[in-house]
C-alpha cells in the first residue's frame, strides 16, 4: 500500500505542476472549490 501512496503522490506533484502552466490563479481557485463542493457530496 505504501509504494500506491508514493506514486499517487508523484503523479499529483507532476499534476499540479502541469495545472499551474495551464491556468490561471483564478481558474485554479475556482477549481479548487469545485473539487470541495465534490468531494463533501460524495461522503454523504
């Protein structure tokens, strides 16, 4: 389980950084909030 949690988090690094050279700050927010508002409603 260990080596999954390394590679999802390299994959996420390289993700993020790829995502910066793409938007905007203001699209990245905006995304953000996007992904909390999914998130929260995927629990209930």
């Amino acid at each position: 389980m260990a080596k999954k949690t390394v590679h999802i988090k390299e994959e996420e690094g390289q993700m993020f950084r790829i995502a910066r050279g793409i938007f905007s700050r203001e699209e990245l927010r905006d995304l953000a909030s996007r992904m909390v508002v999914l998130k929260r409603s995927s629990r209930a």
